[in-house]
C-alpha cells in the first residue's frame, strides 16, 4: 500500500468508523471477562451536539478505549432523555407555527404530535456522537420513554408509593407559566437583577392614619389577606388589632402579629399575601388567613386581577404602579438588587403558586446515599471538592415535587374515583385499578369507564435517577443477566451542574432498589468557557459549531485540542488554537511514520551501537511514561495523561530516536533496529489510541495486513516492565551535551553536515555509554578524553564536565574574546545585583519563600555561567 504524503482525516474518520461498527467491536455482551460499564448522560432527544456534550463524551470514549485495550469487556450505553419540559415547548411552538393550539387537542392527538416530531428530530445528536468517535454499543441505546424504561419508572412509583414513600400534598411550589408546569426546587436558578422596591400607604379602617409597606411586586396586592407587625415593635402597639384597606380593591384585611416579621427590614410591616409566597403561606396558614389566588397559569391577572384581568404580571406591574401613585398610594421608589428565581428550561421568571401536587419523601431515602460519599468511600467523587456541595445538599435536602403538569412523560398512575381529596388508587394498569377501586369503596355500580387517571406525568428526573438500572432492565427483572455483569457501574462522567438532579439521585436510587452503588467514580467536568471566560451560548454567539470544528481540524485534533486543557473539575478555557495543535500533532505522527516507511531495510548489515543504546534508552522512557500515564488515568487527569503521551510521542519520540537511529541520506537500516522502531511505534499507536483513535487505527491498520481481531481497537495495552532509571539519567545528560554541540554550531554558524573535533574532560566521571549517540547526533569526528583545558577551542559546561570544540579558522578569535569578555562583564554585574538583594536581612526576611528561591537559583546559573565564559575565554588565550 502507498502512503498518502499527507493525512487527511476525512478520508480515514469514515472509513475507521464504519469498519468498527462492521465488526461490531463496540458491542457487549455477558461473558468471562472483566466488566467495564458507563453509562451515558442521556442527552435531551431535542439536543444538538454542542462544547460541553463534545469534552464530556470524549472523557469517556477515552475511558472505554483504554478498558477495551486492557482486555475488559468494555460497554458504553447511548440514549437520549425525553426531556419533558423541552420537548413539550418545542411540539407546542411547533403546532402553533402551524395554526394549532395544544389546547384544542386531546392527549392522544398531542402525544402522536410529539412522537412524530421525536421520530423525526430525535436522536439526531446520537449520530453526531459518532462524528467524534464515540465508541457505543450502539445496539444498546436507550430513550427514557421506550416501553421497558416506562414500565420501570411505574413501577418504582408505585413501590415507592405503597411503602407510604410518595404522598399528595396541596403545597406551595415553583411553577414555570411558560411551560405550564410544577418544578423541583432543583430546577429553579436564582440570578440577582436590578428591581424596585415599592412604598406602599395602605388607610387604617375608621382612623386617618395610614401604614406603609415596601414590596417589589405592586401587582399581587390584589391577592393581600393581612399585614403584619413584629409584637416587640413598639412602633407598632397603637395598630393591634385594627383592619386597613387594601388600595384599589377596598378589600378590609385584619393586622396581625407575628415574630417572623424583621423589625429592620423595610418599613417593619409586612403585607401578606399566601397565595404567592411560601413564607406568607406559613403565616397564613398560622393566623387563618383567606387564600386570593390572582393570577392565571401563564402568570396572567385573574377576575381577582380587577381591570387588569388577562394582562401579563409584568405588564400589570408597570400599570399598577402607575395607578397606585397618581391615586396617592405609592409614596416612593427605590432601586434594590435582589434575587429571582428563573426556570432552568424556559428561563421564565418562577411564579410560587399553591397546588396539588405529588412528592417523594427525601430524608431517609437519601441517609445511605450520604454514607456511600462521605464516610465509606463508596461512590468517589473526583476532583473531590464537589463533595462539600453533595454534603450541603444532602444534608438539607426536602421533599421531591415529582409530578409535572406537562403530557409529554411517564403518566402518573393514579386513578380517581370519587370527587375527594383521597378517592384515588395507585396500579400499573386501569384494569388493576378497577378492582383496587371496587374493593376499597364496596361500590358494584362503579365503572371502569368512570376512572379517571391523574393528568399529570412524572418530572423527567424520576426516570433519569434508575437510568443505571433501566438500562439493563435491572427494575423489572432484577435477576438478569445483564443486571448482574454490568452493575454496579464503573465510571460515571458528568457535569456539576447536574450532581443535584442526576448524580445523587441515582446515588439514592442504587441504594433503594439494589441495595448498592449505581457506579464507583464520578468524574465531573468543567464547563467549556470561552477565552474571556464567559459560558459558551447561542446568545453570546461563543459557541463554535461542532460539526465545523471537526471538519476543519479532524475528529482526533478536536478531542485533544478539548482534552489538553481540560482539567479535572476545572472549567475548560476553550481556544481553537488547541485543535489546530492537536491537527499539527496529528500531521506528526504522520510524518514520522512516512519517515520510518520510507528507510530501506538492509538485513546484511549489523545495528550500530547508537541504535541500540538509543532504542533501550526510549524503551526504558517509554516504560516510565506508561506508569505516569496509569497514575493520571487513576486519579482522572486526563488532560495530564494525554500531556505526558503527547510529549514522549513528539519529544522523546520524534525529536530524540528517530534522530538517533535514522540512516544519513540515501543509505539503508539494519533490519534489528527497523523491526524495534516498529514494535515501539505500535506501544505507542497503543497508548495514543484512547485519545487519536482515528490516526491510530490508520497508521496500525498501514504497518501490516491485519485480520479484524489484530485491529487496534482491540490490541493488548503496553505491559509494564522494570524500569532503567539510570539509562534514563545518563541520556537526560547526553541531551544537553548535544544541545551544547547544536548551539555552538548555530551560534558560529558550523554547518551540520561538517564534521568536527570533540574533546571532553570527564571531571563528573559521567558514563561514555551514549558516546556513540553524541557522536551521532553531533556530527562528531571523534569524542576524545582530555586531562586538562584545551586551547584555542570552543568550550561549553554541563554540570562540572568541559567540552571543546576546535575552532579550525572557523570563527574570529579576537572577536570572540571581545564578545565573551562582555557577557562576563555583564553576568558579573549583574551577579553583584543579586548577591546584594540576598544580603540584604530586610529582603530576606519579608520577601515570600518563592521570591527568595528565585533569587538564590539566579544566584547559582549566574555562577555557572561565569565559570564557563572564564573557561572559554581561558581556552582562547
């Protein structure tokens, strides 16, 4: 086969993916192996792929890549959440595009709407997951509303349910009136905004006094039902017991006493008003106050809304205040800061609203799930700091809100009966319910026709939570095959955004229904921000588009340039530079292997010495970078693992043995060192594999005719062996003598391709193991030991040894006296600089450690450098 002069990842991407998958090397099944699972944050059916979705599912085809070549039964399982709220916005904005309102449809109409626009739309990020490589048992992809995953998610419901878990409550929630919907307090993010605070004069009844309150909200005075005083605000004493009239309404509200009202704070008086804020609920609740619901589920004004009734709340506030000041009541406005709670789907501005709703009972759910992370080292978190946020969050963790009001999702089943409170039952099935009906109400006459089941369905995160089990059908069959080999899982990859909503209720989860961990390890990414450190978004036009990246750089450029600077925890300065660094690594490792291929292979001929101390040399570095690279796979830094694979392969690699063992133009190479540059090629094809799976499997694949079971997907990972540190030492030594050869010959403009004298004196004793390799690397005629100083040379140091070079004619002395003696001059001056700072007590004592080491280490080289310009200078006199 002929190798392409250049690599061109398109060509390669398609046809490396599509052979994978022909051979089905992605897919698990049951057997004696090791098992290594992941299960995949299932991505919103309505997503495309975007930064954060391409850092988080490289991490882990990195992870199930190295599994696989460690001989582990690797399985990766893909699916996509149906993502209740998102979904349901999406189909309604579809219909109304089209001159439907969701209104005018019946459930069932709405739902095969929403099927068509998933069967059409759905799962289109999945496929561009395999853009990027990910390696997924594709054949194991799961969509939290399929059949089996629905069924489970019932039944957990109803366990929970039937173990007195699950309760319905009339409370006071978070509601969305875009989405038209409950939310858990999880789904709520609170950003400060600049508002108003509005003084208030509300009339005493039969007196002339007045009492003002402070509220940010004019509008939901139409919902007030009493104002309240602290009774130790002596302020306040002469209005116990009165009533005032509430502007524009002339509804007559009593005053009321109570300790939760903060003297400080405002005007010290409260207006209450229970059915829009959970504190004035409680003081409602408390002194028996009336409820006023004054808004509509889209946050209009209801008939309680007087003149105002169908306008926006927003709409209202301006208008109300308006009319509250030209009618006397508004006494002034102030600026004030404060914070508002914003839906985490629709990023409309959260309504607390009084409702009927289903909840999941928390505290001593969650107690397990809190000994797993924070005593018994159960479940790992890394980095480890997001552990105090689990703490914070566990610890005071409330009761789950899991019904939505939505008709996209898994429908609540319970099945009403009667018109109380309590006339319902829960069961799988309408059938089942109708004879749990007839049994608990003795009523021959009932229907199951009358039943009628709870029209709200389960908020998305309570199928999420089982999304480790349900994936195996571990719910309805927990005794299956699957179940028992790939649970618990390994590793879980995520974001911390998501460590309430996902990762510690799978954690509770695992614990309930399995009595164990759903995984070992979370790894949490950072969030990819730009280069000004701003959150990638559509809005701010920052988000590069993905499927571009990977056509402009390749698949492999992409996930390194995302991998070299994304720290564990950390969020990720995202720069494109660092794909077109990770194209160029690409390009060399290309290059390389052209070089190597192109060498023609002489078996008569013996491997010269150069080429066999260098290639134990790079084993040795090679072994000592394997074991750096497994202690940052243990630990999670990846970004730190694909450094050090990075440099060996370009540095050590590149740069240092195909330098040492290359033939000079035009000649051949000894079979030995041919067949060893090939093995090592290989270990490190395999090490790079996990990061570059693209390249590697294309150069591999270039190396020799393999059959499918010799692909690299499915190659042994590099065996550790002992590790000669001494080698290693000598050779990091040799370096620097041959950079010293190199910068001499650049400094003085000696051509490369002359050969010149060499002469050491070994006053370090240092081995003469690598002579063969300077000689090599140097151009050298020969290395000769010297007893002293040689004259008319060219000299550098490395640590105490002298090397010279003969200058032959070949530079002017005179003016190479005069321009070492200026260099000294100038390293001795500024060497007196340094020494004065350091003797002086004042600096010493006050500077910071680092400040002072510094010094000291300018101190030390301006020493050495000293004594080797003396010593140059010396050799030219």
């Amino acid at each position: 086969m002929s190798i392409p002069s250049k690599y061109d990842a398109s060509q390669v991407e398609s046809k490396w993916y599509n052979y994978w998958m022909k051979h089905n090397y992605f897919h698990s099944t049951p057997n004696e192996k090791e098992p290594y699972t992941i299960v995949i944050p299932p991505p919103n059916v309505t997503g495309i792929l975007h930064m954060g979705h391409m850092l988080n599912n490289t991490i882990q085809d990195v992870l199930v890549r190295r599994a696989r070549l460690q001989g582990k039964n690797a399985c990766w399982v893909p699916g996509t959440d149906h993502a209740s709220i998102a979904t349901e916005a999406k189909v309604v904005a579809k219909l109304k595009e089209n001159g439907i309102q969701k209104n005018d449809l019946s459930r069932e109409e709405f739902l095969k709407h929403a099927w068509d626009w998933t069967d059409e739309y759905g799962g289109v990020i999945l496929e561009q997951l395999k853009k990027l490589g990910c390696s997924c048992d594709w054949d194991r992809t799961k969509f939290t509303l399929d059949d089996d995953m629905s069924e489970s998610v019932i039944k957990v419901f109803i366990d929970l349910y039937n173990k007195g878990m699950i309760y319905r409550g009339f409370r006071m929630v978070n509601w969305d009136p875009e989405a038209k919907t409950t939310l858990s307090d999880e789904e709520v993010h609170y950003e400060e905004r600049q508002g108003n605070l509005y003084y208030l004069e509300y009339n005493i009844v039969d007196s002339d006094e007045k009492v003002t309150i402070a509220t940010t909200r004019p509008e939901t005075i139409l919902g007030d039902t009493a104002i309240c005083i602290n009774p130790n605000d002596e302020r306040f004493t002469h209005l116990r017991g009165k009533k005032v009239i509430v502007p524009l309404c002339d509804r007559v509200i009593p005053i009321i006493e109570d300790e939760y009202v903060d003297i400080e704070f405002g005007t010290g008086c409260l207006k209450v008003t229970p059915a829009h804020d959970e504190n004035d609920k409680n003081l409602g609740d408390k002194h028996n106050l009336e409820v006023i619901d004054i808004f509509n589920e889209d946050a209009t004004l209801n008939s309680f809304g007087l003149h105002y009734q169908g306008k926006d709340r927003f709409v209202v506030r301006k208008e109300i205040s308006k009319e509250l000041e030209e009618k006397g009541f508004l006494v002034k406005t102030e600026s004030h800061l404060h914070k508002v709670g914003t839906s985490e789907r629709t990023k409309a501005v959260i309504e607390p609203r009084l409702s009927d709703q289903w909840f999941l009972k928390m505290e001593e759910l969650a107690k397990p799930a809190i000994k797993a992370v924070l005593e018994n080292d159960e479940v790992k978190f890394f980095p480890q700091k997001f552990e105090n946020t689990y703490r914070h969050w566990m610890e005071n963790i409330r009761d789950w809100n899991i019904s939505r009001q939505l008709w996209w999702g898994q429908r609540i089943p319970a099945y009403y009966f009667g018109d109380g409170k309590e006339d319902f039952v829960v069961a799988e099935s309408r059938e089942e319910a109708y004879e749990k009906a007839i049994a608990r109400t003795k009523n021959q006459n009932l229907k199951i026709e009358d039943l009628r089941q709870d029209n709200d369905v389960l908020d998305t995160w309570f199928s999420s939570w089982l999304w480790p089990m349900s994936v195996f059908d571990g719910i309805r069959n927990p005794e299956n095959e699957d179940i028992q080999y790939y649970y618990p899982t390994n590793d879980l990859v995520t974001g911390p955004d998501i460590l309430f909503f996902w990762v510690a209720r799978m954690i509770v989860a695992g614990y309930e229904f399995k009595n164990e961990r759903p995984f070992e390890n979370v790894y949490f990414t950072g969030l990819v921000r730009d280069k000004q450190r701003r959150k990638m978004s559509k809005s701010l036009g920052n988000s590069p588009d993905a499927l571009k990246l990977i056509e402009d750089y390749g698949a492999d450029g992409v996930r390194v340039g995302l991998l070299l600077s994304a720290a564990a925890g950390n969020d990720l300065m995202f720069d494109e530079a660092l794909c077109q660094q990770g194209k160029q690594f690409a390009n060399k490792i290309w290059n390389a292997f052209r070089l190597v291929t192109g060498w023609e292979v002489d078996a008569t001929i013996e491997q010269p010495n150069s080429s066999k101390i260098a290639i134990e040399w790079y084993e040795a570095t090679f072994q000592e970078t394997l074991v750096e690279i497994e202690d940052h796979f243990s630990k999670y830094r990846l970004s730190d693992a694909l450094m050090a694979t990075y440099k060996l392969i370009w540095d050590d690699f590149c740069s240092w043995l195909l330098e040492m063992v290359k033939p000079n133009y035009g000649a051949p190479i000894d079979a030995e060192t041919y067949k060893s540059i090939i093995a090592i090629f290989e270990n490190n094809l395999k090490i790079l594999h996990p990061f570059m799976p693209f390249l590697t499997e294309e150069i591999w694949q270039f190396i020799e005719k393999r059959s499918p079971e010799d692909a690299l997907i499915v190659a042994e990972w590099p065996k550790n062996a002992i590790i000669n540190t001494d080698l290693i030492k000598q050779f990091d030594f040799t370096k620097e003598v041959v950079s010293g050869i190199r910068n001499i010959r650049k400094e003085k403009n000696i051509s490369f391709k002359e050969k010149i004298g060499f002469s050491i004196l070994n006053n370090e004793n240092s081995a003469t193991i690598f002579d063969d390799v300077i000689q090599k690397l140097g151009n050298l005629e020969s290395i000769e030991t010297v007893s002293e100083a040689v004259q008319g040379a060219l000299t550098f140091r490395v640590k105490s040894n002298e090397y010279f070079i003969p200058i032959a004619g070949a530079v002017n002395v005179e003016d190479e006296i005069k321009k070492l003696t200026e260099e000294l001059n100038y390293t001795e001056g500024f060497l007196k600089s340094v020494q004065k700072k350091l003797s002086n007590e004042r600096f010493v004592s006050n500077a910071p450690d680092q400040v002072v080491a510094s010094e000291k280490q300018k101190e030390a080289d301006a020493v050495a450098k000293i004594e080797t310009l003396k010593a140059s200078l010396a050799s030219l006199k």
